[in-house]
C-alpha cells in the first residue's frame, strides 16, 4: 500500500505541474490578446507572429488543463446516481473508466499525435503567413505531450480509487475546487 | 447503424457518472477500434488541431476569467444583487436581472461555453444564496447563456450563411427580433412563475434603515462598475476596436482594473483566478474533443450516409415540410452537435425548401432557433454540461434537466410564432 | 475485375460552389468512365476537420487523394507556393500551357515526389479580385499602415509596401470589415465574394494582380497510384484535366453573373485600379522576394527561372493576340 501512496503522490504532482503551466498561459494569453488590441488600435501595428502566439497559448491553456482536471476532479460528470453511490462504488466506477477509457484514449491519441507532430518537426514546418511563427512542431507536440500527462492523470485515477478503496481517502473531502470546478 | 447503436452505448455509460468528457471519448474508442481499426484515430490529431486554431473559440478561457475574477472579487454579486433591488419588492428581481446580463453577454459572444460559464459563476452562486429554486435558477442561466447563439453576432448565423450561400449581414439582421422576443419571454415567464409561485424567487430584502429612493440611489451606484464593464466589452466591438473574440480579453484585464480601483486585487486572486479558469476551460474543452472523437467515429463508421438517406423521405410539400424539417433538426439536435446538423442535414434540406418556393432568410432563422435549442436539450445539451461543471455540488444534473424545460417550452412556442407569423419578425416564409 | 475505392479529402466544406462542383465532376467522370472500378469517396471539410491537413493525410495514406490550392503547404515545403499562381505571373492560358507544355508538371512532380505525393492541375479561378477596401486607395500612403486580410505569399509582398496584413477568422471577418477593425479583405472573386456579404460594407472592389491564375491541385498518393492499371491511370489523368478544365469555364460563368448581380443590386460597389506608383512597389517588392526565396532553394531557383523564361516568351504572343484583340474591342465600343 506504501508504494501505492507514493505513486498517487507523484502522479498528482505531475498534473499539477501542468496546471501550473497552464494557468502561466492563460495570464500571458489575456495579456498576448489584450497588447494585439491596444497595438493595432492605437499605434496601428499587427504583427501576425503575436497573433498567432495567441492560439498558441490558448492551446496550452485548455489541452494542458484537461490533466489538471483530472486531478482535481474537474471534469463534469451525470451524477443522477452517481452523487447518492458509496465510497466503494464510485472507486469502483473511477478505476474501471480510467483503465478501459482515459489510459486507451490517450495513448491513441498520444501514439498518433507523436507521428503528427514528428512529421513537422522533420519537413521544418513553419506559418505560411506573413511574419508567422516558425517551429510549427512545437505546438503540435503539444497534443502527444498532453496526452502522456492524461495517461499519468488517469493512472492517477486509478491510485486514487484505489486508495478509497482501501479506506486511505474518501471522495468527500477531494471535492471540485469548492463548488468552482 | 453503429453510429445509432454508439448512441445508445454512451446515454447507459454516462449514467454511471464516469466524466462526461472520457465518456464520449472511451465509448467512441470502443466502438471505432471495434469497425474501423486503430488507424481511425490517426485523424485525431487533426481534429484537435482544428479546435487549437478555432481561434473564435478563445474567447471561452478569457470570458471565463472575466466571470471568475468578478466572482472572486464580489463584483458580480453586486451587480446582481443591485439590479434586483432595483426591481425593489418585485420577486424574480435576480432572475430577470441575470437574463438582462445573459443578452448584454449574448451580444458580445457568439460562443455557447463562453457564455453560459461565465454566467454560471456569476449568478448561480448568487441566486442560491438568495434561496432561489434550484431549477429555476439553473434553468434561467442555462436558457440565457444559450443566447449568444442567436443573438448577432452568432457563430451558427456565420455557418448557416455559408451553408445556404446568405449573406451574414442579413441573417445578423433577421435574427434581431426573434432574439428580442425569446428575452421578453423568458421575463414574462419569471414574472408568471414568481407569480404563481413566490416562494421560487424571493424579492431581495428590504434594507429598513434606508428609504427607497436611498436604495435605489444606492443601487445605481453599485451598478456601474461592473456595467461599465460589459458596456467597454460591447462597445470595443461595435466600435470596431476590437473583434467579439478579442473584445473577452478587453473583459478579463477591465476585471482586474476593477479589481484594483475596488482593492480587492492582489497578485494571490489573479493566480487563483487562473486555476479556476484552467479548470474549468479544460472541463469545457475536454467535452468538445471527447464530442470530436464521437462524431468521427459516427460520420467514418456511415452515419452521415444513413442521415442523408432517411433525410430524402421527407415529404415534397409546404407545411408538411416545414413541421417535419423542425422535427427532425430538434431531435437530432439531441444527439449530433449543431454543426454537423449545419453541414449535413441542413444542404440535404435546403434545395427542397428552395424549389417550394420557401425564403431561405426566413427557414434559415427557423434552423438557428431550433439549433440553439439543441444546446438545451436533455440529455446531452453541452449547456447543460458546462452549468454542471461550474455548478457547487448540491446542484444536481436532474435539477438541470428539470430546470430548463419550461424555458425548451419558451424556445418551441417562438419557433412556432416565426413559423406562423413571419411578418411579426419582419420576414416573409415566401419570396 | 479488381475495383478500386479511392477516398478523397478536399480542402472545401461541402456543396461549396465551383471548387467543390470540380471534384463532384471528377467523381462523375471517374466512376462513367472506369464502368464503376474506381469508386471516389469525397469527404469534406467538415467531415475530416483539417481543411489545411490534405497534404499530410495524402502522404500519410489515410486518405488517397485531395483536392487543395498548393500554396497552402508553403509553411511545409517552401517550393509549394509555385504552382499556385503568383504575383504579376502568368495567366490561366499561360499557365496551363506552362505545366502541360512548358516543363511545369516535371517541376511539381520533383517537389512532390519526395512527399510519397503527386499533384495535377486540379480547376482555375481566373484572374481573382484584388479585394474589397472600405476607403479608395490614391497613393503609396493610403496603403501604409493599412490592415488588411491577406495570407500567404501576396501578404508578403503587401506587407513589403507597407501594408499590414492582419489574421481574423473566417467567422468574423465579416464584422471585422464592417467595424473597421480591419480595413480590407481579399477573397476570391464576384461569385464566392458575393456570398460572405463584402459588397453590402465596402464600396471599393480592387482588381486583381496578386493572384492572376490561381490553379487548385488534385493530390495523389504515390504508393496508391502506383497500385493503379496503366488504363485506370489514363482516365483518372483524363478525368482530372476534364473537371480542372471545367472548373476555369465555370469560375468565368459564376463571376460573370455574380457581377452582373453586384452590379444591379449594389450600385455602391465601384471597381477601382491600384495607382501605378503603387502596383510600381508591388512588382519590385515581388522582384525582391522571389530573389530571396531563389537564394534559399536551389529547386525554387529552377523554377523561377522556367517560369519567368515562359512567361517572357508566351506573354509577347499573348500580347499581339489576346491583348491585340481586347484592345482593338475597347477602342470600337
Ligand atoms: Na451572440
Ligand atoms: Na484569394
């Protein structure tokens, strides 16, 4: 059971780790979009690499908070049951839904978006606009880069609920961000 | 087929609560793996780059963040709280008060999550705090934060035009009034219900120490700020300063100088903030790629093809059409998001409206309501999702359910007026 | 008989006018021809979601074919842009006699061919409009500062006279025009502008010089191709210039009409011609970036120079025919 401990630890440190990062992009994000307005507004300049930077940011923002969510048990669920289930149960619902949909999910797409992303990487892919970003890779990586820290996050799940389990924690006390979330 | 059956699969798998994001995405894995093989999802990649560079949809992070930064520093609250008073003794003061800020919104977006999110964080907690019903509380959000759909500038108008070869100004212009109507409805109901039923909407209570014109001086006051807000949100786009996607970040920096003028800022709520906003985007977005999944697997497993099949059943005459052509979008918009229904079921009906001589401005309106709509309806109403993801705990989904029924009965009723008198809207169902 | 399914991605949402109306003819054309042993699945954008994903999901094989613009990969691979159309370049007669006569499709098949792809011809826009500006524009100056919606290559050049070229989604493109957040908008021409409302906000329609023949792609999958009959290649060949060939009939049809429908409706709408001080900047801007982009590429150096040799040669003919004769009309109305 130590060992157990430990890993969810480790693995919820992860995840915050990337909302961390995220909630980083969405300061700059605001202030990336809120420049472009004043900029092309009053000094009548666009730059077409700041605008794109701004989808750059956002796609950070939400593809690096899904893991996040994940661990603070953000993501919405149909609770027309399941709010009125044992601790027991809903361990049970959470291990068996983050082995056969979370961890599949994410490797797909993390397997897949690998190969998407390495293709830019080797063709040296960069924006066809005017004065665009270069490097286009690094965004797409993004996507396999999120979905390890989702197989993580679902792993995560899965020690968690087994934890409840095992009477370590209850989903009580681990409830949504007070309402928020 | 499969398509159908995948349907069936995910309405049991999202009963038992598993998150509705990995849901979507787990039941589509299964059943596209299971038809198709692994490489189907080879095309994810694709499409979750196609939501990145949706830059329309950033506006749903930094609406987000206005909505929690008001929130967090009891802005909202106070804008609320003061429009109510201003309805003094009337009950449902709140209620109308957050449909009033839903069109103000509305006006500025034409993105469904933005909305309804932002006015989740901002009423809800208000109007439970003032023992509102919770159904009516949520119903009223999710109904108002759905207007952005309607009300120009309107992401399905922009599609819809496309679609049918209109031009966007005109559909801008045709939707006015009928976005105009579904608002006054949806008040006329609260005055109804609070009526009926008083104890579903508390009037605010009267503060015995002040008379009502001290009030209502007082309330005035309270108010600006935060309208003067959203009046700089919606100005900067009529104005031009600003495109409506940009105009939500002009949002979420004015709620921090706010913050500031009315020192409640520190360096600590801008961070928390964020994580609330991380949060909750992501809550929103994970929907829209489990949803993506989804809807690829249904369209590469023949379910578009199926559609189109049945689609060319309907029958070849005026009404019949009509209220069969409405049917068939409200019920689909149950299940397939709307713009699937744009790009697939709406060009298998158009060159049909178009040869009975039906004005394509008039049946285009008539889709866009009924399309809205589909956001609303149980079960997989994205609204009602996105409520639910922001909504405290004892909000139940049933109480969202139940909550937005009367309002589905509001939306059905106009589409039946627009329907039969075109001319209140200022349009013609002929040329 | 060995039947072959080919899927193919297009660049397009569904039922979009005249570039869609190509594919569906090429599928006609295929399936008549072939008696049914190739088959042609189009998906469009809103099936595949990645409209500017074609060439990746052709040379992947997780479609076998698509129908796109080649200067969209110019992001990917830098010679991609020419076989597009470019500034001051040749015509759509000069060019299809350029790639089917004049070395042009050896060209593309060089570039293409490392992807795993082919590209053929794929329909032609025709001269497109230089775009639809909110004020007239006199001089150099009225273009500094100015910002515009204009991607790719022509941004490039505007960008280099002074213009700033500005992203705005498709969506809100529109408001954005109406609002003055942007002060003008390239498109295409009469019959797809038409459509997205631009004559009911700005007065001053430009004639084009940025994109004089603008020419889509049908791509293939080499390996898939490969796998063809030698007589279901020729028809699919066939089939391919037939629709392209369509395609420049069509546009010619739909702008004209569409014109005379802007005409009538919107008299507001007044055709305008850059100054010559302005389309002076632009040629030379565009001298200097087709120097650069010949000095980064030894292949984009080859195929400027086949390019400008053919235009040199097949404009002087065209001159003393095509332009002999427009002339001679414009003098007698
Ligand atoms: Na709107
Ligand atoms: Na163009």
């Amino acid at each position: 059971m130590g060992w157990i401990i430990k890993l969810d630890e480790g693995l919820g440190w992860l995840s915050k780790v990337c909302g961390w990062i995220a909630c980083v992009a969405m300061i700059l994000m605001a202030a990336n979009v809120f420049y472009d307005v004043v900029a092309r507004y009053a000094f009548n300049d666009v730059s077409i690499a700041m605008q794109e930077m701004e989808w750059h940011l956002y796609s950070v923002v939400f593809l690096l908070g899904i893991p996040y969510a994940l661990r603070t048990d953000g993501h919405v669920r149909v609770d027309v049951f399941y709010t009125n289930w044992s601790n027991t149960r809903k361990a049970w619902v959470n291990l068996v839904g983050a082995l056969i949909f979370v961890i599949p999910f994410a490797f797909l797409i993390g397997f897949y978006g690998y190969e998407f992303a390495l293709d830019s990487y080797h063709m040296g892919e960069s924006s066809g606009d005017p004065g665009g970003l270069p490097n286009r890779w690094i965004i797409k990586a993004v996507i396999p880069f999120t979905a390890v820290f989702i197989a993580t996050a679902g792993l995560n799940m899965a020690t968690y609920a087994i934890r409840v389990l095992a009477g370590d924690r209850s989903y009580e006390t681990e409830h949504s961000g007070g309402g928020l979330a | 087929m499969i398509g159908m059956i995948m349907f069936a699969a995910a309405l049991v798998m999202l009963m038992l609560g598993f998150p509705v994001a990995f849901t979507f995405g787990g039941v589509a894995l299964f059943f596209g793996v299971f038809a198709q093989g692994m490489d189907l999802f080879a095309f994810m990649p694709y499409r979750i780059m196609s939501v990145m560079q949706n830059t329309v949809l950033m506006a749903v992070p930094l609406f987000i963040f206005m909505g929690v930064v008001l929130q967090r520093t009891k802005l909202a609250e106070q804008l609320l709280t003061s429009m109510g008073r201003l309805f003094g003794g009337l009950p449902g003061g709140l209620a109308i008060s957050t449909i009033l800020v839903g069109a103000l919104l509305a006006a500025s977006t034409g993105v469904v999550g933005a909305s309804v999110v932002a006015m989740g964080l901002i009423s809800l907690p208000v109007m439970l705090a003032h023992k509102y019903d919770k159904r009516l509380s949520t119903g009223t959000i999710c109904a108002s934060g759905t207007l952005g759909q309607i009300v120009p500038p309107s992401i399905i108008l922009i599609i819809l035009g496309d679609v049918l070869g209109l031009p966007v100004g005109d559909l801008f212009k045709a939707a006015v009034w009928p976005g105009v109507v579904l608002i006054g409805l949806y008040i006329v109901y609260i005055l109804v219900l609070t009526r009926l039923k008083p104890e579903t909407a508390p009037p605010m209570p009267e503060d015995p120490t002040r008379s009502r014109k001290q009030e209502i001086v007082a309330a005035l006051i309270a108010i600006i700020p935060p309208l003067a807000l959203i009046v700089v949100v919606l100005g900067s786009i009529f104005t031009g300063i600003a495109t409506p996607t940009e105009s939500s970040a002009l949002g979420g920096v004015g709620a921090v100088v706010l913050a500031i003028i009315y020192r409640q800022f520190s360096f600590k709520m801008v961070w928390e903030a964020a994580k609330d906003t991380v949060s909750v985007t992501a809550m929103v977005f994970a929907i829209l790629i489990g949803a993506t999944a989804f809807s690829m697997v249904f369209s590469y497993t023949g379910g578009d093809y199926l559609l189109e099949e049945w689609l060319t059943m309907l029958p070849g005459e005026h009404w019949g059409f009509i209220i069969l052509a409405m049917l068939v979008i409200l019920i689909l918009g149950f299940f397939i998001d709307f713009v699937e229904i744009s790009f697939i079921i709406v060009p298998i009906l158009a060159p049909v409206a178009e040869s009975l001589g039906i004005n394509m401005l008039w049946f285009a309106i008539l889709v866009a309501m009924n399309l809205q709509t589909s956001f609303l309806t149980p079960p997989f109403g994205f609204s009602l999702f996105y409520l639910k993801g922001v909504a405290p705990p004892e909000v139940r989904t049933v109480d969202i359910y139940r909550g937005i029924i009367p309002f589905i009965a509001i939306q059905i009723l106009v589409l039946a007026l627009i329907v039969v008198f075109p001319e209140w809207f200022g349009m013609s169902a002929t040329y | 008989q060995e039947t072959f399914t080919l899927r193919l991605a297009e660049t397009w949402g569904p039922n979009f006018p005249i570039f869609g109306d190509t594919t569906k003819r090429f599928k006609e054309t295929v399936e008549k021809m072939s008696d049914g042993r190739i088959r042609i699945r189009i998906d469009s954008a809103n099936k595949h979601k990645a409209p500017l994903g074609v060439f990746d999901m052709v040379k992947a094989g997780q479609y076998d074919m698509g129908h796109s613009a080649s200067y969209y990969w110019k992001g990917k691979v830098p010679e991609t842009l020419f076989f597009t159309s470019m500034p001051f370049g040749m015509n759509a007669i000069e060019q299809y006699a350029w790639f089917y006569y004049g070395g042009g499709m050896e060209l593309m098949e060089e570039v293409y061919e490392p992807h795993n792809l082919l590209s053929f011809p794929g329909g032609n826009t025709g001269v497109q409009m230089g775009g639809w500006f909110r004020k007239e524009i006199k001089s150099l100056d009225d273009l500094k500062g100015l910002k515009m919606r204009i991607p790719g290559f022509a941004g490039e050049v505007f960008a280099e006279v002074g213009v700033n070229p500005t992203n705005i989604a498709p969506g809100e493109l529109y408001t954005a025009l109406e609002r003055n957040t942007i002060d003008a908008v390239e498109w295409v021409g009469p019959a797809l502008d038409l459509r997205l409302g631009f004559q009911q906000i700005a007065d001053y329609y430009y004639t084009g010089w940025h994109e004089p023949a603008t020419e889509l792609q049908f791509l293939v999958n080499k390996k898939v191709w490969e796998k063809l009959p030698a007589d279901l290649q020729e028809i699919m060949r066939v089939a391919m210039r037939s629709s392209a060939y369509d395609m420049l009939i069509q546009s010619q049809h739909a702008n004209a009409e569409a014109w005379a429908n802007i005409k009538k409706d919107y008299p507001n709408v007044k055709i305008k011609k850059f100054p010559k001080e302005i389309f002076q900047a632009m040629y030379e801007a565009n001298k200097k970036l087709l120097k650069e982009a010949a000095e980064n590429s030894e292949m984009a150096a080859k195929i400027i120079e086949s390019q400008r040799n053919y235009l040199q040669k097949s404009r002087a003919y065209t001159d003393i025919s095509e332009r002999a004769y427009l002339n001679t009309m414009a003098e007698v109305e």
